[in-house]
C-alpha cells in the first residue's frame, strides 16, 4: 500500500472527526431555525460566551472587573474559590437559559412576523452585542478551559494502525471523545424531539406557528425553551474547542464553518446537518491533502464555502432541505 | 416655516423632475456642496482628514454600492470586504504595471474590474435566495482574501505580503505616498463620492432603480409584469461592484497607503458596511451617507470620551463599542427598520408644517 493512501486515510479518518464538529455546531442552527425561522447567525459567539463564563466561573472570575475597576479605580479579579466543572456546566446552562429568556424577550418578540433576512441581520447585531458583553465581562485574554476530557494522541490506534500498515495513526483522544459527545447530543435531542410533550411541542410550532397556537402551545415558552437547548448546544461546541485550541475569539469563528454545512444539508433537516459536517470535514481535509500544496495551502477557508455554493446551484434547498415553494 | 413647496413654481418638465424639487432641499445642497469643496480644504489637517474625513468618503462610497445592492434590489451580500480588496489590489497592479497613466483612470478601471467579479459571484443569485444568497457570498469573502494572500502575482512577489502605494500625483499635485497633502487627498476623494453619488441617485431615479426594487420587493410578481430578473440583478451587483472597487481602491491608494488584505479586507469590514447601511438606512442615499458618518464618528467619540476624558484602557472601550454597535443595530432593526434616514424624513415632514401643524 503506497504512503500517499495511508497518510490519505489517516486524513480522512480526522476529517471525520473535524465533520462531527462541525456538525455539533450547526445543529444549534438548526433546532432554532426550525423552530422559529430565524438563522442564528450568533451561535458561535454564544459557543464562545459560554465557553467564557464556564471557565469564569469555574475559576471564580468577578464578572465586569475589567470595567468596574476602571470606573472605581479598585483592584478586584477573583473571589478566591475554584469549582469542579459539573457546577460550573450546570450554572453556564443556568446562565445561557437566562440569555434564552433576554433574547426572546427582548429582541425577537418584537421582531414577529419580519422578513427572515432582517431577522438574520438582527442576530448579526446579536453577535456583536455578545461578543462585547462577553469580553466585557470577563475580559479578552486567552482562557485555558480544562473540564477533565482527555487529551493526546491515542496510543490503542497508534499501536493497532502501526501494527496493520506500519504506519500509526495520528488521533487525538480528545476528537474521539468529542463525536462520542456529539452522537449522544444528537441521539438525545432526537429523543426528546419524539418522544416528549415539549418535544412534540417544538415540532408542532416548527410545522405551523399559527396551528400551534391554536391547539394551546404557548410561542413564547417553545422559543426560549429553543434558544436554550441552542444555548446548550453551544456550551457542548465551546468545551470542546475551547479545550482544544484555548478559550478565544477564534472560537466564535466556527459559525462560519458552520454555515455551509447548513447550505449543504439543508436549514431544516437534523440529519442534514450530520452529514453536510461530515461532507465538509472529509472534504476540506482531503482537498487541503491533496490539492492544497499546488495552491498554496490553507485551501480550508474557503473550500467549503466554494464547494457548498456550486451545490446550492444544482440543488437551492440543499441535500434533505424541504423543497423551496415560492408563490406571489 | 423654511421648509414648503407653496410659492416655489416648476414650469417645464425638467424643473419638475429635478433631484431636489424643494427650494430648501437645493439652497441646502449647495450650501453643503460649497461647505466641502470651497470651505473645509481650509480648515483641515492631517489628523481632521485621516480620523475622519477620509474614512467617511470612501465608506460613503462603499455603502452607497452596498445599498444599491441590499437596499434597492433586495440582495444580501456579505462579500463587501472581498469586492474592495479587488479594487484594491487591481488599482495596486494598474499603478505599479501601467505608472504613465494617470492614477485616475487606474481607479475607474480598478472599480470595472471590480464590477466584472462581483458579477460572477452574483451569478448564483438567479438560483438561490435571501439568506441563501447571503451566505453564498460569504464564500466571495474567504476565495478573494485567500487568493490575494496566497498568490505572490497579486503582491508582485514583495516579501512583507503587503501592497504599498506609490506616489502618484494628479496636474502636478501628489495624491498617494507619504508625501501627499491632506487636502489634496481629500479633495480627490470628494470628487469621486460627488460624481458616483449622483450617478447612483439618478440611476436609482429611473428605469433600471425601479426594475431593482421590483425584484426587491417580490421577484416573482416583479418577473410576471415583465421585469428581466436577470438583466436586474446582474445589472445591481456590476453597479454595487464598481462602487465597492472604487472605494476599495481610494481605500488602499489614498488612505492607507499599505494594505494586508486578511486584516483591512477581512469578514468585519463587510459587515462594517452592512451596519452602515442599516443604521443609515436601507434603500436611501441619504441613509448611506448617515450611516457612513456614523460608524465613523462613533469610535472616534468613544474613544474621546472613554480613553481621553476617562482615562478606561483602550480595549474596554474597543469591547464597549462592540457592544453599542450591536445594541444599536438590533435597536434600529426593532424601532426603526429604514434608519436615520426615515428619521431624517420625518423631521422633514415636521419641518413642512411648523409651526403651524394643522
């Protein structure tokens, strides 16, 4: 077997893993997109503000002391306590499902029955909103995020890959457990999206707003129920690139990754967006292998934008996206 | 008071179909025209002209593009960061491989080339739409700053990566390099803003700016009347590109001399001039003007304010302005969709009846 191949699968093998990501990431897209029809274009700043507040508070951080400092002239950073990480996930839920309540109560009640583009243009002012409140509130600085997930190359597939080709395979523990995580999310919320009265809720107001409001579901409470498992999607998605690549702006970046999974699985299909992530990963990684240095390199900025927009042109709802009815 | 049509008689048709119809509205244009060709070359110095009036010019110019696009003919895009980098490095590669012409016709042509790239990246917008599109554009965004990065032609092999401008001047006055004048570099500016926003009033005035808002405002409907959705949309987005090419080109040449594209073109700069456009107002070229003027002043305020009055550390204040933008624009979106220019409107129709409102 010839080194190209080898090497070849063991990129393929991490653009699996970079896909489930990807994919962690635009599943938060799509529970609120189908929910309420907006494209939430703040996921990865709220990824990123979640991942801040866990490592806040599990560090004990004074929220605002930045700025109460430089009103007050004091020199306060810490409250001197450190937290395990399941408190800390457990109040970074209770803060995102605050931040759930503020947005639909604040900004998306009054902005019923616009256009979708507006809306989208609303949540790119939520973005930049978050993104200063965040650094706001707990400051800029590169944060070191360790919740216990293993990290490092993973000896049992470096030794049994070396075993078969002689070559081992470089995995990072910290991938695998990440899909693991992913697959049970999204297994859950499948459940819970079938099986539960707030489930069933939330997909009666994704088929028919107007229908659901008849029946007696409450609007209000299903969009910020939303917003909330969204938010929690988000912290899943921070934890793990923040323990990744360290808690930074960076991280609300990974939107934007997102967002061509999203055109190439399509904006309502959960589905969709498990495999338009593993389309993206394996795509950009091979095309980065293979074709990457003829161009010279970091061909993963934009591949998968390129490769999602020729798409769109054969197929406008994307691959399980419902088809596009459009009347006068 | 000032402010009425009552006495002001239009007697043929061309009186009548005049930009400013409104004896105010004109004796106001003038004033402002004469305020910025004849008063403020005066006045200026350097910091007056890179802090702010340079800055708004060229943004003016950009939103005004942008608008034509977003706000008249109803086609998000959030590529304006990459469209100016074409017209930047295009007028870089005119300027340094053609240097006996002049640096004016290496802008215009820089916004043609400009005009031809966007069209091929609008190409997909008869397939796919709203935001959709939106994010197919995003994808002009990330190629265009990855090629101007990546291929040394763009850059003409130099080894820093950047693009430097080189002194170019115009009758015997420089415009670009170190050595060029405030007021010269101001002026060549107002030229361009002056002459393209009039075109872009006028164009948006006629046929072709009534077939983009039909396509805006349903393009079925506006294809059953027998608009030609492609003829309007490919026509919008050449429009808005030679707009964004010359500003990206004034941007590079005239302002800032030196340019790495990731950081001056890079994702935050469309969405820069999308704020600028909704804060000012979508479909306005007034509103472009507004919105331009105050994105550029609100940094220049807050940082006034907070790190001169208060003495705050620089970055708290770059986090607060962060957080005002954002605020601002989810509160322009809430209260009052068409910005400050339909405030400005409103004002206008007070201005008609006071004193006496009834």
């Amino acid at each position: 077997m010839s080194d190209t191949f080898i090497f070849g699968m063991e990129v393929f093998l991490n653009g699996l893993m970079a896909g489930v990501l990807y994919a962690l990431v635009a599943l938060g897209f799509v529970l609120i997109y189908k929910a309420s029809g907006i494209f939430n274009y703040a996921q990865g700043v709220m990824a990123l503000f979640a991942a801040m507040t866990l490592v806040g508070i599990m560090e004990g951080r004074v929220p605002f002391s930045h700025l109460i400092n430089a009103i007050f002239g004091t020199h306060i950073h810490h409250f001197g306590w450190h937290l395990p990480a399941v408190f800390g996930i457990l109040f970074t839920v209770a803060v995102m499902a605050g931040f759930a309540w503020c947005v639909q109560k604040f900004i998306f009640r009054h902005l019923v029955g616009q256009e979708p583009i507006i809306l989208f243009m609303a949540t790119i002012g939520l973005a930049y909103f978050l993104e200063g409140f965040g650094d706001l509130m707990w400051g800029s600085d590169i944060k070191k995020l360790d919740v216990g997930l293993p990290q490092g190359i993973n000896l049992l597939i470096d030794e049994t890959t070396f075993g078969w080709f002689g070559y081992g395979f470089f995995i990072d523990n910290l991938d695998l457990v990440a899909t693991v995580i992913a697959a049970l999310l999204v297994i859950s919320l499948i459940i819970f999206a079938q099986y539960t009265k707030q489930g069933r809720a939330m997909r009666a107001v994704a088929d028919d707003h107007q229908a659901a409001l008849s029946v007696g579901i409450s609007l209000n409470f299903i969009w910020v129920m939303v917003w909330t498992l969204a938010g929690f999607v988000a912290l899943v998605a921070g934890i793990m690139w923040g323990t990744k690549s360290g808690v930074q702006f960076s991280l609300s970046l990974i939107a934007l990754k997102a967002l061509p999974v999203l055109m190439l699985g399509g904006f309502t299909s959960i589905p969709g967006a498990i495999v338009g992530g593993l389309i993206i990963g394996v795509g950009e990684k091979m095309f980065e292998f293979l074709v990457g240095p003829l161009v010279g390199g970091a061909t993963e900025n934009w591949f998968a934008y390129v490769l999602a927009l020729l798409f769109l042109v054969f197929r406008p709802q994307g691959l399980f996206g419902e088809k596009i009815i459009e009347r006068v | 008071m000032f402010y009425r049509e009552a006495g002001d008689f239009k007697t043929t048709y061309k009186d009548d179909n005049q930009t400013f119809p409104i004896k105010f509205d004109r004796y106001r244009y003038y004033a402002v025209m004469f305020a910025a060709f004849a008063v403020i070359p005066f006045l200026i110095n350097d910091y007056w002209v890179n802090a702010i009036f340079l800055p708004f010019l060229i943004y003016a110019i950009a939103a005004i593009g942008l608008n034509i696009l977003v706000g008249y003919c109803g086609q998000v895009s959030l590529g304006t960061g990459g469209f100016m980098a074409v017209g930047a490095y295009a007028c870089y590669k005119l300027m340094t491989g053609f240097p006996e012409i002049n640096l004016f016709f290496h802008i215009i042509i820089s916004g043609g080339i400009t005009a031809f790239v966007c069209v091929l990246f609008g190409l997909p917008s008869l397939r796919i739409k709203g935001f959709y599109l939106a994010v197919a554009t995003l994808a002009a965004q990330f190629f265009l700053v990855w090629l101007f990065n990546r291929v040394p032609w763009f850059y003409n092999y130099s080894a820093s990566g950047q693009i430097n401008s080189p002194e170019r001047s115009l009758f015997d006055i420089t415009i670009t390099g170190p050595n060029a004048d405030a007021w010269a570099k101001y002026l060549f500016c107002l030229v361009f803003l002056t002459v393209l926003a009039l075109i872009a009033r006028n164009l948006t005035r006629g046929t072709i700016g009534r077939t983009w808002m039909a396509i805006r405002d349903m393009d079925i409907a506006a294809e059953i009347i027998g608009v030609n959705p492609l003829k309007a949309k490919i026509s919008a987005f050449a429009v808005s590109g030679f707009f964004v090419g010359v500003s990206g080109a004034l941007f590079f040449s005239v302002y800032l001399g030196a340019v790495e594209v990731g950081e001056v073109f890079g994702i935050n700069k469309s969405f820069l001039v999308l704020f600028m456009i909704i804060i000012g107002g979508l479909g306005s070229i007034f509103g472009s003007f507004a919105g331009a003027a105050f994105l550029v002043l609100l940094p220049v305020l807050l940082k006034n304010v907070l790190v001169g009055g208060l003495g705050w550390p620089t970055d708290l204040a770059a986090h607060l302005e962060f957080l005002i933008i954002g605020a601002l624009i989810v509160i322009f979106l809430i209260a009052e969709p068409h910005g400050l220019a339909q405030l400005w409107r409103v004002a206008k129709e007070k201005l008609r009846l006071w004193p006496f409102p009834h």
